[in-house]
C-alpha cells in the first residue's frame, strides 16, 4: 500500500514545519504498514494569497486552480502508470478544505472509475450534515454544530459564523452520481492501528481535535464509509467541482 500526500511542501519561512509534517507522514504511514509518496506541491496557503484565511481555503478557488488541478492530475497519473495499483482511493472532499477539493477534482481526471473509491475526510465527516453537502442535491444547511467543531474554531478567527453560514449556503455538492460503495466498522485492533498513526502528527493533530478522549470517541463512533462516483447528473464523464 502507499499513501501518496499532494500537498507536501511551504515556502523557506516554514521549512522545518514541513520537513516535520512529512516525517510524521511517514511514521504514520509505517504504522499502518504501507509506504509514503510525497508529490512536492506547495500547501494553498503558499500558492495564493487568497488562501490566507478560513473563508478562502474553505470556500476560495484562485487562479492558479486550473494550472494545479491539471498538474497534479498529471502526477497522480505518472504515479499510476508506475505503481499499477488495483484501486485507488481520494478524498471526497468533505470539509471543503481547497488542497481536498483539487486533489478529488484531479482524481476524477486521472482515474478510471471502475478502480476509483472516495473516502469520507476526517475529522469533518465527523460533523453533521458535512458529507450532505457533497452528496446531496440540493445540500442541506449548515448545522449548528458546524461551529463546535475543534478545526473550526481553531481557525475561524474573526470572520463572522454568519458570513460563514451564508458561503456554505452556495456550496454545491459534487455533480457525480455518488453512490456508498461500503461501510467498515474497525475492530479493536484496527482502532488501535488508526489512533497511533493519526498520533504520529503532533504538529497537526492539536488544530483537529481538542483532547485524546474527542479523537477516540469520535473514531469509535463512526464508520468508515466510501463511495464511488458515475457519470455526473448531466451525463459527462469528466466531473470538476466549482
């Protein structure tokens, strides 16, 4: 198994940040038993000053979106072409979150659908009504809990919920015919597997989830759900998200 990380690489001011960042993607990575390949795109906020702030990396789309969306499409392409793997798995972009989005938006470029699975991202799949809003036609308003949730209020800042609410509010879900293709509970050995490796991303992991009892509690209580994409709502094959 290897887990391929998109978004890998900051500028010189936060160099050491990242080389950490992707230290703790390969212990993790170690810990589940599978290799790492890091495929060296700068993170949104270094790409674009657009993504500086929570408004702009969860609902923002700069410039440069097509020119990265076809690069890494490319890459994950070059990847595929080298380690034939028999199914792939991206995120379904739950959370909205730009890097999230792109990398979908280019797995449905790059992928055939017949290998291609999307799995729910965590922790916002964990909050309510999240998934909905990329399923769903039309999606369903932000719920209240949305503010509650530790990665939100550990980045919000300033900006106002009600600005917020009214963003998701034109958010559409993806355009695909997305159907649950199977849900997994973990046993208590996999749990266990799943709380080390996530552990392994102390510089990251506190901007998630506010205490070790939320991690587990919420990993325990959900299940892994994936899904598969069809032709788009209007019969093309080639979905990109907006």
């Amino acid at each position: 198994m290897v887990i391929a990380t998109v978004f890998t690489e900051s500028d010189a001011s936060q160099s050491a940040l990242y080389r950490s960042r992707r230290s703790e993607d390969r212990r993790a990575a170690r810990l589940l038993g599978a290799t790492t390949a890091h495929l060296g795109f700068l993170d949104a906020p270094f790409r674009s000053s657009r993504y500086g702030n929570f408004c702009g990396i969860v609902f923002g789309r700069a410039n440069e979106y097509p020119r990265t969306l076809d690069q890494v499409s490319e890459k994950i392409g070059q990847l595929i072409r080298r380690l034939r793997p028999e199914q792939i798995l991206a995120p379904l972009a739950v959370g909205n979150h730009v890097d999230h989005r792109l990398v979908r938006d280019a797995a449905l470029m790059a992928v055939d659908r017949s290998r291609l699975l999307f799995y729910e991202d965590r922790p916002y799949a964990f909050v309510r009504g999240q998934v909905s809003h990329v399923i769903a036609t039309p999606a369903s308003p932000l719920h209240a809990e949305y503010f509650a949730a530790t990665y939100v209020r550990r980045h919000l800042g300033r900006t106002r919920q009600d600005s917020v609410a009214a963003k998701w509010a034109h958010v559409r879900p993806l355009p695909c015919n997305l159907r649950r293709a199977r849900c997994v509970q973990m046993d208590s050995a996999e749990l266990q597997m799943a709380l080390q490796a996530i552990r392994a991303y102390r510089t990251q992991i506190g901007d998630l989830f506010s205490s070790e009892e939320e991690l587990v509690s919420q990993y325990r209580s959900h299940l892994e759900t994936l899904w598969e994409a069809g032709s788009d709502r209007r019969g093309r094959r080639t979905p990109v998200s907006s």
